[in-house]
C-alpha cells in the first residue's frame, strides 16, 4: 500500500450532455464494442438453481430429494467437511457478532435478512442444519415443501406460518441479503468456496470511477453488492478514463458531489504522478491485479515475434520497413495513442524508458483503443499497420478476429505469462482512495476487499490477472452471456448507416454500417455536414465532403469509396432563414390557419437547420424550411409558462419529432417524451426511462446507459451496443 500526496488540482473536467436531437454538437466520443466477452479461465460458474428442499445444485423440477426421501428425515452430516473460508471473521467493526443456531432453535440462521454469513461462521453446523438452514430462509416467507420432515420441522417452530405451496412460491420475493446466504450454504453444502462481497444499498454504494479497462470490475461489484441487473449496474458505474479518474478523486477539479470515492485505474502518468508530489492532498493506492501492453498486427502480417528492441527502433523512427524485421517490402504504420492515455503512459514506461517516440502522423495517432484496434485490423487492405493495447482490453473487450498478438522476446502474453511476468511488459493496475476517507466507509471497506480472496476471485473470475491466486466461485448470473442482438435495423436493400467517427469511433472520419452495425467500411480525414451523427442512405449515394487535411470540398461516393471530384462549391440548397422570407414564400399557409406574418416564428435546434412555427389560438404547427408539414402540437389556449418546452427535429423528408421536457415540478426530474410523426401523423412515443435516448433516425434510435449506447429498431428490440468512449480516452 502507498500513499502519495496529491495537488488539488483547478483543472477543466468535461462531462457528457444529453444531445438533443441530430443536429447537436459533438461533444462526446464513443468507443465500439460488439460485448463485454469475458475470459472464464480459472473460474467456474454455478449454472443450476438452488433447491429450496432437496441437496444444493439440485435442480427444482425433481419430486425426489436427495438428502430425504418422502416422510424421512435428512442423513445428519458430522460436520468433519467444513469448507473452505469464506469470510474473516464472525465479528463486525461496530462490535456485532452474528451467532450461527443448532437444529430445534428458533433461528438456524437469525440474522438471515440483514447479514450475509460467512462460511466460517457457517462451519460449525452439519449437513442437515445446512439443509434446514437454506429452507429456513423460504420458510420465513411462507413456503410449504413437499418433503414431509421439512413441514414438520418448521411447522413446530412459533414464527412458521406455511400458506403457499411450492410450486406457487416466487423466488422473487427474496431480498439480496437472502439470496447470498442461499449461496454460501450451497457452498458449504458442495464444499465450493462462493465469492461474496458485503452487501451494500444502491443509494449507499460508492462512486466508483476508473480507467476503461477496469469498467467490468466496478459494474460486477456493484451487481454482486446490490444485487442489480446487468442494465441498472452499465446505468449506475461509469468510468471516464484513466487521468481523469485519478484527477477526479480532488477538490478543485469535481464537486463534492460528483468526486469518486474509489478508483480502480491502470497506473497514473507524469502529469498525474507530479500532481502527487504538491503537499496538502494525500491518496492511498495499493495494486490490485496486472495487465501488459500488448502489440498486435493484421494477421495477414508474416511477422508474428517482435524483440523488445525492435519495437523501441520502430518507435523511434529508426525502423521503418517490415523487412528489416523479417517481414514483406512495406512501410510499417506504426500507430500511437495520445499523450496521457492509459496504454500511452504504458509505452512510455514500459517500451521506450525514457527514449523519444517518433511523431506519427496525425492519421496514425488514434483517440480511443477501439479506433486504434480497428485500423490496426484493416489499415488499407495491407496488413501494414502496428499498434498496441492492453491487454485485457484486446482480449476480452473488443475483440477483433483480424488481429493476433505479437510475441515478444518469444513470449506471447496471456493470462499465465502476465501472471509470471514471463511477458516482458507487464504492470500493475490499482485501486485507490483518499487519504481521509473514513475507515468504516463502504468505499474503504470495497477498497480492502479487492486484496482480499473475495475480491481476487472476483478479478480473477472476469479474466484479469490479480495479485493473488483467489479462486471462490462468481455468481452464475454475473457471467451470463449479454443481451444477444440479434434484431437488425429494417434499412432498404442497399442501404448502409453512415456515423459521424468522431462521435462512434473516436477517429476523425465516416464510419459505413450495415443494419446490424457492423463497420464495413472507413473513410478518413472527412467532414460532411449532411451525416451530422448518423444518416441512413443509399450505397450508391455521392456526398459534398470536406477533405480534413486540405480544407478543399469535393464530392464522395459510399459504393465506390473513393473521390469523385475535388474543389467543388458547398451545396447552397436555398432555406428560409427569416420568419418574413417564409412567409412571403408561403402565403396559402398563413392564410389556411388564419393568420398574418408575425404568427410565424423560426427556431434553430441545431447546427444546420431549422423549423418554423405557425401559432394559432389552439395549437403550434411546424413546418421545414420548404414549407412541408411536420407535425401539430396542441396548446388548448395555454399560456408559455402553463406548456412544458418543446423542441421540434426534421428526420427526413418523412419523418420528424417533438421532445417535450416538463420542467414544471421543480421537486421531481424533468420527464421527457419524444413523439415522432411520420407523413404528419403520430408514429412512436418514446419516454427516457432506464437511459437518455440520444439519436433518433429515421429506422432506429439510441439510448445512453452509463458508458455505453445501445441501438433500438422501432420494434423496441436491441440491435448493437456500444461502449462509450471520450476524446483523448484510456
């Protein structure tokens, strides 16, 4: 453990907003990830439920069992297999010391409903406790068994009332605390140690914040603790890299209320590390697992082994051609990240020790991890291109079947050569707390369970590497299999979804989807105020784009990915900016609605474009610059202050929406709706709960949930997700 004193910093800190609508400013990045594939080397998962009546990991739909037979009672274990230790103690910090009853007690376990007992505290009792243990805890809820000894057990006890069969019991009804005492006991009942974690409120749950890479770790221990699901857990833990994390546990850099109480990062920069050194701010840090800065090349790349000095001279400009190191007559690309990125801060420590990077090209200097390990994957066609990683980030995060990783020295890295530092790049990552913080907190009692065997078998469970050798089992739940997206966005033959690459991939540029948005193609160093974030088209489209590394304008055909010509004007489609222009334009509107020019208001929502209103006695009606009808709203004669805001978008030539935010209840959030019309008649309503929906297309739309986006069709089924990612990220 070490402590380091750290500067408060008056920094900037930037936080994501809520876009609204298409038009909105780029103000955040994202990095794609098909799922969140966790490596289960070295752990086991318990896929079968817990018998309420019959041995633990037997499954509910037998009528026989085992450890009874029908009006027989259980076989008595002598307690000689006690079971490996599951917890430290049976004595709490405040003093509280939770005793484990005997068979004909009131309470086997009294304490069940606010205490999750340890299998130490549980190794005193026998087999048939342990069986009458685990019924105990349905019994409280009224569960009658089919095994008659059971019924007559708990029908001798004062506080037993049996009212619901077994086969009408919901399982539902118990509370996380339950639940993780049923596992224990199949613990002790199996002799398999059970990973637990002190169970903690979803309002008294720490703010956790930390690198990208340790994003799974934060979310798991928040499920495991409050017992939430895979989507409150992605809403709940959020993690805004590397620096910023580290930067973020100080006064003057967040508020109070935003500043996280533990952070779990990979190791800091310079920047950071001389922040450590100003007197007056302390931060407690302590390493939790390892990682290594992993290298990796196109699988078509005949160079498959790469010495240690090998890489520092390609990265210090002296190597410059694959044949010098075995491999074909080509120019390496040898792709960088930017200054105080995670893996970026690991080159630099690790590889080049003090030596100089060469400067790359800005088009080989990638934002995000995923940018750069999708053109390492398909840098031209060539297989040309060199980059690097973490490793548990390019092996179980986002995985790419076109790239293999490059051995070094003759080591290829995996789990064991990290684990061994036979892999000659490997560091530490940690988790963190200040100095002052309380030692009886939640944040500091999760910061000293990470070390612990709970805590390594956690990290060793999700297919990291800890510093220990911790192998209790995680909760099969934790490690089922994400959402299957399946659904496809219903895009006409032919057509593709193009994104802006700054705000998907966090690469300058255009990325080119399918419907189940799959990257088919990249084009880089352009801008085209026609894609905004997202816009569907036909492949056989041509576009006005702006070349970024020339500021000259051209035109670009999708199909053929590739220039059409070069220098042309910027498409001056006339609009009708001024409320008196449209007007004059079109008088047969003002005229249908009973109105004169001053009724007509023009409103910007975005970069590009606007609406027009025309507003009469009883309701606001919106049209696009060219006069076409995109939907009514009704006022009834209200007043502005009685109306919520409303915000009116333009999809296509079809399709429009209104979002409508009700900031009137100033004791509650503000609830928003979207209602999206389509040929002037309402189509969906969409209302963001369970995340903020952030795009809106003409065949899909998109919430944010925490770090990541997720894509709906308009059958609400779940089409891709996305791990989000900011500029400058891990």
């Amino acid at each position: 453990m070490v402590i380091l004193p750290l500067f408060a910093l008056s920094g900037w800190r930037w936080f994501p907003g809520r876009r609204k609508g298409k038009c909105m400013k780029k103000q955040y990045r994202v990095i794609l990830a098909a799922a969140l594939v966790l490596s289960l080397a070295g752990c086991h998962t318990q896929e079968s439920r817990i018998d309420p009546e019959g041995s633990a990991g037997q499954g509910t739909g037998t009528t026989q069992e085992s450890g009874a037979t029908q009006g027989g009672t259980a076989q008595a274990d002598q307690g000689t297999d006690k079971g490996p230790d599951l917890g430290d103690g049976d004595q709490k910090d405040d003093g509280t010391i939770y005793k484990v009853g005997k068979m004909g007690d009131d309470y086997i376990l009294p304490d069940a409903l606010t205490h999750v007992y340890t299998q130490k505290e549980l190794a005193g009792l026998t087999q048939e406790e342990l069986r009458l243990a685990r019924n105990e805890i349905y019994a409280r809820h009224g569960r009658q068994f089919k095994s008659n000894d059971l019924n007559q057990y708990f029908s001798q006890q004062p506080w037993y009332q049996g009212t619901i069969s077994p086969d009408r019991f919901d399982d539902s009804v118990l509370s996380p605390n339950e639940r993780n005492n049923l596992k224990a006991i199949q613990g002790m009942e199996t002799g398999t140690a059970v990973c637990s974690i002190p169970i903690i409120g979803k309002e008294e749950f720490p703010r956790i914040d930390g690198s990208t890479a340790t994003l799974p770790i934060s979310q798991a221990m928040y499920r495991m603790a409050t017992g939430a699901s895979r989507m409150e857990a992605e809403s709940a833990i959020t993690h805004e890299k590397t620096t910023q994390a580290w930067m973020s546990l100080f006064a003057g850099y967040v508020s109070p209320e935003n500043r996280p109480e533990l952070v779990i990062a990979y190791e800091p920069g310079d920047r950071v590390l001389e922040a450590f050194e100003e007197p007056g701010n302390e931060v407690i840090m302590k390493p939790i697992g390892r990682d290594a800065l992993v290298f990796l090349a196109n699988r078509s790349n005949p160079v498959h082994s790469l010495t240690r000095s090998q890489i520092v001279d390609i990265y210090s400009g002296r190597t410059t051609n694959w044949k010098e190191v075995g491999g074909k007559d080509r120019k390496i690309q040898a792709f960088q990240r930017p200054m105080e990125s995670g893996s970026q801060n690991l080159m630099e420590k690790l590889v080049m020790k003090g030596k100089k990077m060469a400067g790359a090209p800005v088009d080989l200097i990638v934002s995000d991890m995923e940018g750069l390990l999708e053109n390492v994957s398909a840098y031209d066609g060539t297989g040309d291109a060199l980059g690097y990683s973490v490793y548990y980030y390019a092996r179980n995060m986002y995985q790419k079947p076109e790239l293999t990783f490059m051995a070094v020295d003759g080591v290829m890295p995996s789990s064991e050569t990290i684990r061994s530092k036979s892999y000659p790049f490997v560091n530490d990552f940690y988790a963190a707390v200040r100095a002052d913080t309380p030692k009886d907190s939640k944040a500091y009692e999760l910061f000293e369970w990470l070390t612990g065997e709970d805590g390594q078998s956690l990290i060793n469970g999700l297919g990291y590497v800890g510093i220990g050798d911790g192998a209790k089992e995680l909760p099969a739940n934790l490690l089922a299999p994400d959402e299957d997206f399946t659904a496809a966005i219903p895009l006409p033959q032919g057509h593709v979804i193009l994104a802006d690459g700054d705000y998907l991939l966090g690469e300058q540029g255009i990325g080119v989807f399918d419907s189940h948005m799959n990257l088919l193609q990249f084009i880089s160093h352009v801008d085209c105020d026609q894609v905004s974030l997202f816009l569907e088209c036909s492949r056989d489209t041509v576009l006005p784009m702006m070349d970024t590394m020339t500021g000259g304008y051209g035109h670009y055909s999708i199909g053929k990915n590739q220039w059409v010509d070069r220098e042309q004007d910027q498409d001056d489609t006339p609009f009708y900016w001024q409320e008196e222009a449209f007007a004059e334009a079109h008088p047969q509107l003002l005229q249908k609605y009973g109105v004169t020019a001053e009724d007509v208001e023009v409103r910007f929502y975005g970069e590009y474009a606007g609406v027009f209103v025309i507003t009469d006695q009883q309701a606001e009606h919106y049209y696009d610059p060219n006069g076409k009808f995109l939907l009514d709203y009704e006022t009834g004669g209200k007043g502005e202050e009685e109306l919520p805001s409303r915000y009116v978008y333009g999809i296509d030539d079809h399709m429009a929406y209104i979002e409508i935010i009700d900031y009137r209840n100033r004791d509650n959030p503000a609830s928003v709706q979207y209602h999206i019309y389509k040929d002037g008649r309402l189509m969906k309503t969409l209302t963001d709960e369970g995340g903020n929906i952030s795009d809106i297309e003409p065949h899909f739309y998109t919430r944010s949930i925490g770090n990541y986006l997720y894509f709906y069709n308009y059958q609400d089924e779940p089409c891709a997700k996305f791990l989000y990612g900011y500029y400058g990220s891990d």
